[in-house]
C-alpha cells in the first residue's frame, strides 16, 4: 500500500518541516514490515482567490491516483483515537487498498467536493489548528499508527 498525503500548502523550511521529516524517517523506517511500500507528501499552493476551496479540490484531486481510498481531515470529521486509526490502517492493508489518501485543506478547509468524495472524515480536535500544524499531527499519527501495528513499545493507552 502507498500512503499520500495530498495538502494544500507549501511546507517551508522551519520547524515543521524539520519535524516532518524526522516522523517521515520514523514511518519510513518501519512501515515496510506492514506492507506500506511508499509514503508521499504532495502539496499544492494555496489560491487567494474568491472560488478558493473549488480551485485547491481541482489541484487537491488531479494529484491523487484515481484507483485510492481518500480520508478527508475535517473539523467535523469524526474523531478516532491513535489505536482506531491504526486499526483503519490494518483494515485498509487486509483488503488490499492500493493507496490510502489523507487529504488536509487550505486556510478555509476542504471543499464539499472533496468532502462528498471522501471514504471517510476524521478530525484531529475540536481545536482549530494551521494546516502546517496538521501535516505534522497527522505524519506522527500515522507513524504512531505503524508502531502500534509493528507492536514497538513507544505507544501507551
């Protein structure tokens, strides 16, 4: 399985970033045992434009394979706990899903074309948080979800 996660934004250098990369070294460096074969990041630069969310869902779809299961991050997604979503991700893996896409929105969220388009719609908080925080949210979850999956003892309930 590959994991995409396709966001809106451009990571610049700083301490996001640095984090990204080290939960993506993390990720990378076990996710093999379950079987995800690759994990890639995609952005697309955010648009100031009065039709924004429908511009950044054309540029937010054109970059993700036709053949995935997208998981849209959504304030009123519903919220799953680090165990569910490593559980989400075995699922995804025992029936063979070829790519697994998280999807994180600009400034104003995703659109509903996105949203409608959606396997599922999970939240990180009732908190509003920037999508530069999100991405590196979302990379350490997913890292802690490859832990959980690969039995290391960092994750405890």
């Amino acid at each position: 399985m590959r994991l995409i996660i396709s966001a809106i934004g451009l990571l610049k250098k700083g301490p996001e970033s640095d984090l990204v990369a080290d939960y993506l070294k993390r990720l990378r460096g076990q996710a093999r045992q379950i079987g995800i074969s690759h994990i890639d990041i995609i952005e697309a630069k955010e648009r100031s434009t009065d039709n924004r969310k429908a511009l950044e869902a054309d540029l937010l779809l054109a970059q993700m394979p036709s053949d995935r299961k997208l998981i849209a991050l959504d304030e009123h997604g519903r919220h799953v706990s680090s165990r569910e979503l490593a559980t989400m991700m075995q699922k995804n893996l025992d029936q063979g899903v070829q790519n697994l896409c998280f999807v994180i929105g600009g400034a104003d969220g995703l659109s509903e074309t996105v949203l409608e388009l959606a396997d599922d719609k999970i939240c990180l908080g009732k908190m509003t948080w920037p999508h530069q925080l999100v991405r590196v949210m979302l990379v350490e979850q997913l890292w802690r979800c490859v832990s959980i999956l690969t039995n290391h003892p960092y994750h405890r309930d």
